[in-house]
C-alpha cells in the first residue's frame, strides 16, 4: 500500500493453561502427511471434501480428528479463520455415518446466528454425500419454522443457546439422545452474557458424552468452564493469544472528529478490496454505512436492531460482492467468515485485547494476507498500554499529521458530516439560513397554512358549538 508506515512485527505470545487442566498439549505442529487421507474418512465424506476445495489439512485439524475419532473430549485453542470448524464437521461426519441413528444426536452451540449458518453449511457441504443432516436454531425468526425443522428428526443441532432453550421448554426438542455436545466460540459466548444458558443446557444433556470445546482465547472463566465439563480432554493450543502472521496491523492516531475522514482516505488506496468497518454502538454503525453510500461507496450496515431477513440480505451481499464495505458492531460480526476481505478497520478502539484480535482476525484468513488498521484517540491510549501489555510488544503507529488535529481541511461534499452524529459546521449554517429565509409565522418543515376559500372544521366541539348556536338563534 502507498500509504504504509511500515510492516509491524509479528506476536509470539501463547497463553497456557495450568498442567493440572492440560494433560496432553500440542503446540508444535508438523505437517499432515497423506492429508486428509490419513485420517480413515469414509468415501463420502472425502467426496465432500474434495467438492470443498480442501486439499492440506490445517494445523488445528490434523491435530484434533484423530482425537475426536477416538471419542475423546477435546479443548481445541486457535484463531478465527484457521480451519476450526471442519476440525469437529468431518470426525462428526463420520461417527454419525457409523451410527445413524434418527434425531438429534449432536448439539453444537454457537453464540451468533451468523456464525450458527456458517457452521450449518460448512456441514452441508462436507456431508453432502452423505444421509446426515442438520438444522439451525436461532432467535430473530418465528420459532415455528424451527418447530418444524425438528419435527424432521435432523442429526444435528446447530443452536444459539437462547432459542435452544426455549425450544426445550416447549417440549419441541429433547435432549437426551444428544451424545456430542460442541460449544464453538466459547470465550466469545461468555463476553456475550450466554454462559448461564451454557451452562443450563449442559445440565440438560446426558453426562456420558463427548464434548468438544473450542476457543479463540481462554480467559479464567472459560478455564474454569472446561475444568468442570472435560474429562481427560485432548489440548491442543496453537498461540491462541497472538496475531497470526499473515495480518499486518497499524495503529492510526486521528482526531475523533477526524475519523470519517481518514476512513475516506484510507479506503480510496488501490490495494483497497473489501473491507469490515468495526464500530462501537448500533447507531453509528448504520449512520456511518449511510455516509459511505452518500459518498458513493457500496457499503452496508449489520447491526442488532436489523431483522434476520435483512442481516441475511446483508451478509450475502457482502459475500457476492455486492458491497465491498461492511459496517458492524462486535456482536453483530462475531463468526463472520467471509473470504478475501483485504482490510479489517477498527473506527472505534476495542474494548478489550482478546476483541481485538477477534476482530483483525476477519482478514487474513486461511493464510490469505490482511491489513487491519485501528484508529486511535488520545481518550483511548490506555487501552493502546493494556493492548501492547497483552501482545507482549509495541504495534506499530502511522500518523498521519493532517488527520492528528482538528481543522478545517476541505473534504469531499459527500463527507461534510465529519463527525456520526454531529452535524458540521458548514451544514448547521445552511440549516440556520434556511430557518431565516422561513416566514416568522411558519413552523419548520410545514407548508404555510393556506384556507383556500373556506375556514376547515376543528373536530367535535367545534361542530357541536355551530350546532348549539344555530338551535339558539332559530
């Protein structure tokens, strides 16, 4: 990129669990030999992959199916984007193909309905071969589309543990039979506020199952999570707590009323592609998607307050290419997996380290190279200090000196609005001439009153008054 300060230096910081809760931890991987052969996978399942495109196994799969396969619970630590998922679809895949037995046998909970789809197709995908099938549950749509969707007895539940549990309550799911319990994304479901759901539906499940864990990060509370429900688990801990080589990041120090404008700039370079814009509320997420558009940029928002039929619309058109921009919160975003994205941008800071690197990870994925940039104000150097603490090291910072200070710097009309949710100076005084060039008389943006001949009635009493009057001068 034209505008690079610089390739910042990469992370080796891994975060470890006590021995006592890691009996068997692989950080050093080797290379899969035979790839996906050597697992044993029936030749459905390899037809499956071979329609994925997949031809090298990743690190965190060659080193957690086999384990599955055996039957063994699992506590799986590794990034976004590195192959998590079909690390537990095809041993799953598998085992259900030697079972086959009729309904839910394998409950996989995820935290956003985003990230529930994904792993539902990446099922569908891999298992197309073969009789299993899955279903999705979720909030956001009528739960009789999933009372339906049950009543056909699917093999697997893909669920977001809110609606799994209302489904419970109603009779419309039972939980007995389930044999494998999956909980994906669990240091991102603890942030979420979801661990007491967690929690409740693993007592609901039978306590003589396999259980597979995967993690991004493993905060205490997770730690504790896997102490109670592993048993004599497979570890497999691949540096979950650093950025994986393939993302260069900067930090941008900025102005906050600067912001928009360096945002305009940054995404105007050739290298530009496509890119996540993280934002910190669900308000300046959509005002922000609007200022782009107004600028002539294919953006769009996802945001909570959306209905599931418009982040579907969203999403898709994000992954067609409709939009090259997507405007979002963190837990709208969370578990998007979305290919090619050259740029992750954090307009607002993150609120913690472990976000951070949940939310750069949305680039660079299957070892695609990504440039993620953070703006940074001076309200947010503290949480800079408590990033680079958890990194082990300084991130690079780019200034940029005519985006550090407020001024008046000429922008683009489309982009007269410097500020979400202030309006410039330019637009408050258009705003103010036009109040004056209004009649004294006149409220704002009404017509004046015009009677055309004829006084309008003023409801009841007026007609009532005409009335009493019109009987009394008789």
């Amino acid at each position: 990129m034209g505008r690079s300060c610089g390739r910042s230096a990469r992370h080796s910081e891994n975060t470890r669990l006590p021995p006592e809760t890691r009996p068997e931890i692989t950080t050093q991987i080797s290379a899969a030999k035979g790839g996906f052969d050597s697992f044993g996978l029936g030749q459905s399942i390899v037809r499956g992959i071979e329609f994925a495109g997949y031809e090298t196994p990743r690190p965190i799969q060659t080193e957690t199916i086999p384990s599955v396969l055996e039957g063994r619970d699992v506590l799986g630590l590794a990034q976004t984007g590195t192959g998590k998922t079909a690390a537990f679809a095809l041993p799953i895949l598998e085992s259900l193909m030697a079972r086959r037995t009729p309904g839910p046998s394998v409950l996989i909970l995820a935290p956003t309905r985003e990230l529930a789809s994904q792993i539902n197709a990446e099922f569908t995908t891999l298992g197309q071969f073969t009789p299993v099938r899955s279903t999705t549950v979720y909030g956001g749509v009528s739960i009789k589309r999933h009372i339906q969707a049950l009543r056909a007895r699917p093999n697997i539940v893909v669920a977001c543990p809110g609606r799994l549990l209302d489904l419970y309550r109603q009779n419309s799911i039972n939980l007995n039979g389930i044999s494998t319990l999956v909980i994906d994304e669990a240091d991102q479901m603890f942030d979420m506020g979801f661990m007491p759901d967690v929690r409740a539906i693993i007592d609901l499940v039978s306590s003589n199952r396999q259980t597979l864990l995967f993690s991004a990060t493993m905060p205490k509370e997770i730690r504790h999570l896997a102490n109670r429900i592993l048993k004599n688990p497979k570890v497999v801990d691949l540096g979950n707590s650093k950025i994986v080589s393939t993302i260069e990041h900067e930090l941008y120090p900025v102005a906050q009323q600067r912001k928009f404008n360096l945002l305009q700039f940054l995404i105007s370079d050739k290298d530009f592609k496509s890119a996540i814009i993280f934002m910190r509320t669900k308000h300046r997420a959509l005002r922000t998607a609007r200022q782009l558009q107004n600028g002539g940029y294919n953006a769009v928002a996802l945001q909570g307050n959306m209905s599931q039929v418009q982040r579907d619309r969203a999403m898709q058109g994000f992954r067609d290419g409709k939009y090259k921009i997507l405007v979002a919160t963190d837990i709208a975003a969370r578990g998007i997996d979305v290919a090619n994205i050259s740029h992750v941008i954090n307009f607002d800071f993150p609120n913690t380290p472990d976000s951070y690197v949940h939310r750069i990870g949305r680039t660079g994925r299957s070892e695609q190279s990504g440039r993620a940039f953070t703006f940074v104000t001076p309200d947010d150097e503290d949480a800079v200090r408590a990033l680079e603490r958890k990194l082990g090291r300084k991130v690079n910072r780019c200034v940029l000196p005519d985006y550090t200070k407020n001024g008046a710097r000429p922008v683009a009309a489309s982009a007269t609005q410097s500020k979400p949710g202030q309006q410039s100076e330019s637009a408050l005084e258009a705003a103010r001439e036009r109040l004056n060039q209004r009649d004294p008389g006149q409220r704002p943006g009404r017509k004046p009153k015009t009677h055309g001949g004829y006084q309008p009635t003023r409801g009841k009493q007026a007609r009532s008054r005409h009335r009493k009057h019109a009987v009394r001068s008789q």
